[in-house]
C-alpha cells in the first residue's frame, strides 16, 4: 500500500508506483515517476523530468531532477533516470541532462550516494557504484560499473572512470582512469590497482597478477605508448580482464589518460605518453 504523508506535495500528474512511501514534507513534481516500493523519508525534493527505480530509498533533504548548472541549458525538457535498488542519502544533489549533451543523466542500479555526493549534467553511471561523502562528477562523465570515490573526491567534466577503479578521497581526478585503477593524490595520478576490490569482486590471483603484470608493461617499461599498448594487447589477447583495460584505453574520449605516479621512463614524456 501506498503512503503519502499529509505533509508532503504531490504535483497532479506524478506516476507513483505500488508500496511507495513518501514522508512528511516531501515535494514531487507533475513529471516524476516514483516506481514501485521506492521509500522517500522526509524533506525529499524530486522535480523536472525524473524517473526513479523501483525500491530505490532517497534521504531527507536529497535534491533530484534540478535543472543542469551549465551556461548552455536552454529550459528544455532534458531528464534525470535513476534506477533500481539505490540509495540516495541526505543532501544528495542530481541535475537532468542538457539539450547538447543527450539530454539524460542516467543512473544505474544498486548505486550508493553518500551524504552530500553530486552527480553533474549529463553524467551516465552504470551500476553498482558507490559515492562517499561529498565526491563530485562534473558534467559529461562515464562511470563504469563498481567504482568507488572516496570523500571529498572530485572528477573534471568529460572524464571516463573505467569498471572497478578505485578513486581515493580527497583526489582530483583530470584524465581517464583505466579499468581496475587506483587514482590518489591532490592532482589523481595512477598508484597501481584496485586489488581490494578486484578481491571482493571474487578475482582470483592469477587474475589479479596477470593484471599486474600487463600493468607495468602499459605503464613502467620503455617505449613508446602506443607500441607498449599493442604490444600488451598482443601477449593478453586471450585475457578477458586485460582486454576490458585495452579496449578502454583505445576508445580514447576528450580528457587524456590517466599516468601512473613513478618516474617515466628515461626518454618519455610523461605528459604524452610518447617518446622523443
């Protein structure tokens, strides 16, 4: 059974779902759609044109569906989805798309938005991915499924984060992250990868050195960067994981690829990836 706290505003022609709680002083907008046995706790403001996954919980004071804060947003009709099974804690912000941008913000499923976390304009996130307190995505970025930003963690707009990557907190992220990463540091810079959740995800060893291993040829050996990625993607071709890390790098988007921290090796440069 649907409840709806007298309280709260429910704009005439809102889609509410079966078994839909919305609590006291919560306000939803004419072109919501709440799906079935999503929870709005209290002091939710869900507006423009949003759709919710079903059983998704959203936290007192969340903002969803606002217009995108981009100079370019001509009051179009763009849309913010969220799927199935999130949760989206207090003071969570989540702007629609922009007309130039595809017009979506997309969310997937069993994401977690910690206190405070904000998904920008036109951002497309897959699933089961977690924002702890206060991360940030500028507009247009990618994120692959199960990333995880630490607190205070910030990502430039146009930035691809590839599956797995780990985002330290406190890191500003500028350039892709490939597959599996770990970004860390004032300005994020590649620090190996993300072994703890490569582990939780059920890797196994074998995997996860393999992975190692074509890492340190991507990134730590001599040469130039286009021949170290042909060259791992030749001796790993057989390798599904490798693979996802050199199809990501190949796909290359505005932003440049993230470098690992440690020294280039003499005669490259690091800004490039390309030797002299």
């Amino acid at each position: 059974m649907t409840l709806i706290d007298p309280s709260a505003r429910v704009a005439n022609g809102a889609t509410i779902g079966k078994d839909v709680t919305i609590g006291p002083y919560c306000v939803v907008d004419a072109n919501v759609s709440i799906g079935d046995g999503c929870r709005l706790l209290s002091h939710v403001c869900i507006t423009g044109h949003t759709t919710i996954g079903p059983r998704t919980a959203i936290y007192p004071f969340a903002s969803l569906g606002t217009p995108p804060q981009s100079t370019k947003y001509r009051g179009g009709p763009t849309r913010l989805v969220i799927g199935a099974d999130c949760e989206i804690r207090e003071n969570v912000t989540m702007n629609t798309g922009t007309e130039d941008g595809g017009g979506v913000t997309a969310v997937g499923d069993k994401c977690l938005f910690m206190v405070g976390s904000h998904v920008g304009h036109d951002c497309t996130l897959r699933n089961n991915i977690t924002m702890a307190n206060n991360a940030m995505l500028g507009g247009h970025c990618l994120v692959e499924d199960h990333v995880t930003f630490g607190g205070h963690s910030g990502v430039h707009q146009f930035v691809r984060i590839g599956e797995g990557a780990m985002i330290a907190g406190m890191t500003g992220i500028g350039a892709d992250v490939i597959p599996f990463g770990f970004a860390i540091g004032q300005r994020g810079m590649l620090d190996g990868l993300n072994v703890v959740g490569l582990r939780r995800r059920g890797y196994s060893r074998f995997d996860i050195q393999r992975l190692r291993q074509a890492y340190r040829s991507l990134f730590m050996t001599p040469g130039h960067h286009k021949d170290r990625i042909e060259a791992v993607a030749r001796e790993y071709a057989s390798d599904p994981v490798v693979v996802k890390i050199i199809e990501f790098i190949r796909a290359t988007g505005p932003r440049p690829l993230m470098k690992s921290w440690q020294v280039a090796p003499a005669g490259e440069n690091a800004a490039d990836g390309t030797s002299p």
